[in-house]
C-alpha cells in the first residue's frame, strides 16, 4: 500500500514538473539590451535619401554629439573615414580644457604637479550626400556613450525651381532691353536708364545663378557637424622647485659690507653735490645776515 501511494506521489510531481516547464517555454521571452551598447544603426538613418526618377532635392545635414576612450585617436579616425569616402574636413578645434591644477611639496627640491583636464573636439566635415550614412555608421564604431543625433533634411526643390524661373525671366528682360537699346535708345538720358536697368537685370541674374549653384553644392555634399569628449584625465608631473630671490642673497656680512661701501659713496655724491651748488649756498648765507641785520635794527 505504502509502496503504491510513493508511486502515485512520484507520478504526481513529475507531471507538475512537466506542466510548469511547458508554461515557462510558452512564455514570451524579454528581449534584453545593454544601455551602453549602441550600434550604428542607432545613429544612421536613410530618412529623406533621394531616390532614383525623384524631382525632389534635399539638403541633409547631422549632428552628433558622444563620447569616445580617446579623442585624439578617434579623430584620426573620423579624418581617415571623411577621406576615405570622398568628404573633407571644414573644421576641427581639438583642444584640452584644464578643470584644476594644484602642487604638492614632496621634499625640498622637488615638487608633485597634478592636472585634472578633459579633452574634446568640434569637427565639422562634408561627404557626398549618398555616402552620408555609410560615413555615419563607420563613425559609430567610436561612440562610447551617445548624447544625441540630429539629422535634417530639408526639401530644397521649390526654392530651386523658383532660382530656375527667376533666372529665365532675367535672362528675357535682358535681350528685350538690349534690343531696345540697339533699336529704339536715341537719347542719352534714355540709353543710360536702360544701361542701369539692364545692369540689375543682369545682377539678379547672377544672384539666382549663384544661389542655385549654392543650394546644389550642399545638396551634393552633406555637413556633418560632430562633438566628441572623453573621460576625465590627470597628468602627474615631478618638477624641481623653484626658490625665491631671496635664497640667492649673499650672506649678512656680505651684505652689511656693501651697504657700508654703497653709504660711503652716497656721502661723496653729495658733497660733490655741495660743491657744485656753491653760489647757492653763498646766496643763502648772505639772505640770512641781511634778514638778522634787519630784524636787530627793528
């Protein structure tokens, strides 16, 4: 009997086993991800990318911000990658940031020099527009920790189209005005106002010619603006002491004998200095008998 029931016991338990286990494989599992992995499809994106047959014309722009474990080696790297696609770099500001710096005395010749700094860099670069998120997702690989990525893109064709029409409004103006100065200018009053109206004609056109060439170039070559940082760092130097002026004085005797000699040519200097104003001296003395002489007979 007892033999039975441990059977039944047994069977029991294997089979909650079993119930519980198939639940657990049933269950949706959670997808786990690293707060600090982040890769490059995280910073890239195709958003707004011209297709081909398109009329449309974007000029895309990107600004990231992260950080990185070396700046100065990373950008290198950011310069090789802009080089390697075409780009260029515009701009690049890589600089150190001292946030404190204080000397510990260790012995009486030499000196602990501690400095706490950061390093970062701005950098500005173009690349052409259809490599802009290659050029992205190859920087990536540098992010350590990111703080943020703006991507535009702005729909240029309107503006460009508007340029177009502009330009071959002016460029009618133009002949319409040179035919009538050909044809029609007989005064000169009247041939110089048509000269000034084609000269801004002609002006207006190279304006909108300029602007279009402008809107194409950044249409053609994307600018990517980045600031990248890294960890704070300390630099430790050892230096030798700097003493006052006063260590280097002579010793007291010394210096009590160079002040006797320096005395004794100070008095020289002035009874020379008497000598040499004699007449005054006669002037004072004779003043001063005159002014005794008067006041006895007052």
């Amino acid at each position: 009997m007892n033999k039975i029931v441990k059977q039944s016991l047994t069977l029991l338990t294997l089979t909650v086993l079993l119930f519980a286990g198939c639940k657990k494989s049933d269950a949706p599992q959670e997808e786990t991800v690293s707060a600090n992995a982040i890769s490059a499809d995280t910073v890239s994106s195709s958003a707004a990318v011209e297709k081909e047959g398109s009329t449309r014309k974007f000029i895309r722009t990107a600004d990231i911000k992260f950080k990185v474990k070396n700046v100065t080696q990373s950008t290198y790297t950011i310069e090789n990658i802009t080089n390697k696609f075409d780009g260029f770099v515009t701009y690049t500001n890589l600089q150190s940031n001292i946030i404190d710096e204080f000397e510990t005395k260790i012995s009486l010749d030499i000196t602990l020099q501690t400095i706490r700094y950061n390093v970062e860099n701005d950098i500005t670069i173009r690349v052409p527009n259809k490599r802009l998120d290659t050029v992205i997702k190859s920087i990536a690989k540098q992010i350590d920790f990111l703080d943020y990525r703006i991507i535009k893109a702005d729909d240029i064709s309107l503006k460009m189209l508007s340029n177009q029409l502009s330009q071959t409004r002016s460029a009618s103006n133009e002949k319409r005005i040179e035919k009538a100065i050909d044809t029609k200018g007989k005064k000169i009053n009247d041939i110089m106002d048509a000269e000034n109206t084609l000269a801004n004609q002609k002006e207006q056109n190279d304006t909108a010619k300029l602007d279009n060439l402008s809107i194409q170039d950044q249409v053609n070559f994307s600018t990517l603006t980045i600031k990248i940082y890294q960890n704070e760092s300390v630099k430790t130097e050892v230096i030798a002491n700097t003493k006052d002026s006063n260590f280097y004085k002579p010793n007291i005797g010394i210096r009590i004998l160079d002040s006797l000699k320096s005395g004794w040519y100070v008095l020289l200097n002035i009874i020379v200095f008497l000598f040499e104003i004699w007449w005054l001296l006669i002037l004072a003395i004779g003043g001063f008998f005159l002014y005794k002489k008067f006041t006895k007979k007052e």
